[in-house]
C-alpha cells in the first residue's frame, strides 16, 4: 500500500518508464497546511497572543523552517501560501522573508521545533496535533494536502495491503481521522478500474 500527500507522487509511478507500480489512486482525506511554533519563544509567544502570522514571520531574526519545494508536497504548498498571502495582503515583505527561511528535511522539522531550534515552521494540522504542537491558520490563506492511496503493483503482501485500505476507508477510521484533524473526503478515483481488486473498487469509487 502506498499513501502520499500530493497525486504527483502517484504519477510519478505510473508507467513502464516509472516501473509500473502505479495503476490507479484514490483521494481519500485532506489536512490543512498551518503555522506551528514553540510558544517558547518570542516569536512564539507573539503568535500565541494572537499577533497575524504574516506579521510575526516578517520580524528580523525569526526563524521559521520550510521543506524543500521541489522534493516534497508541502514544502510546495508553503510557497503557494506564503505568494497568496503576499498578493492577498499587498505585503512583499513576506515574499522576501520566505527566500531566508532555512530548508530542512521533512522527518527533521518537527524534532527541530521541539527542541528549540526554530521559532515556526510549516506542518500539515495532522502533524501537529499528533505531536502537540501548538498552530494558528494560515488566514486569509487556505492550502490543503490531498491525501491519496493506492496499492502498488507487485507489492509482497497484497491480502495485507488490500485490508489496511479496508480499514483506511472505514466510517470508524474517517471519524478517528477528524480528531487529528483530517477531513475525511469523499474518494476520488483515477486511473484504470480494471486494476483494483475487486473487492475495493466501491471503496475507493472506482465503481
């Protein structure tokens, strides 16, 4: 099984010049990209008083981690957000500040909030609930991740795989999925139907 939060990563695998590991992908659920801090810090504890993110991100000497762009889903959404914002908000200072936010790698972001070393960062609200990070909107901006799922060709453990999307898709799972604050959307089929197990193609609207 395979779940990713951009298509781009699906089609990415799709074809025999990809290695075929990709037939089909559903999306499924979708997690609002946001402004985590460490109320810690100065710069924190602005953006726990409530002072607009768009101000707080422009100060001197903040530091606010991003991913990178072109590697991974929200490191792109970031720079959708932070060129709205700017155009929403006729402030091209937040343009400017967004070229000295550091790049780091995805599985790092959240250690390095946590252990003081940023002031924000960029997160998906799933991300930051689970590890209790406090966040605020991106307003007058709204960017989401779509989630999507699919099961690779070829995979191991194909029975395994089909149940996990099962339980992925369930009513039970959809509502334990809210509390972490994913919305759980209505499955949005693309590729070849013929290629979903059969038992599964309902589940994720492929017929």
């Amino acid at each position: 099984m395979f779940v990713s939060a951009a298509a781009s990563a699906d089609q990415e695998l799709e074809g025999a010049a990809n290695g075929d590991w990709v037939s089909w992908y559903s999306t499924f659920n979708s997690s609002a990209l946001v402004l985590g801090y460490d109320p810690k810090t100065k710069f924190g504890k602005q953006l726990a008083a409530g002072r607009p993110w768009y101000r707080v991100l422009t100060e001197p000497g903040i530091l606010v981690g991003r991913t990178e762009p072109k590697a991974d889903p929200k490191g792109q959404l970031t720079v959708e957000a932070i060129d709205a914002a700017a155009k929403k908000l006729h402030d091209r200072k937040l343009l400017k500040a967004l070229k000295t936010f550091p790049i780091f790698e995805e599985t790092s972001m959240l250690a390095r909030l946590q252990a003081g070393q940023l002031d924000a960062g960029f997160f998906y609200v799933v991300e930051a609930k689970k590890a209790d990070v406090p966040t605020v909107p991106l307003t007058p901006v709204y960017k989401y991740a779509d989630y999507t799922i699919t099961i690779l060709n070829n995979g191991e453990n194909q029975a395994g795989s089909e149940a996990l999307v099962q339980y992925l898709l369930s009513p039970q799972r959809k509502a334990v999925d809210a509390q972490y604050g994913l919305v759980p959307l209505k499955p949005e089929f693309h590729g070849d139907a013929a290629a979903v197990p059969s038992a599964l193609r309902s589940v994720v609207g492929a017929g």
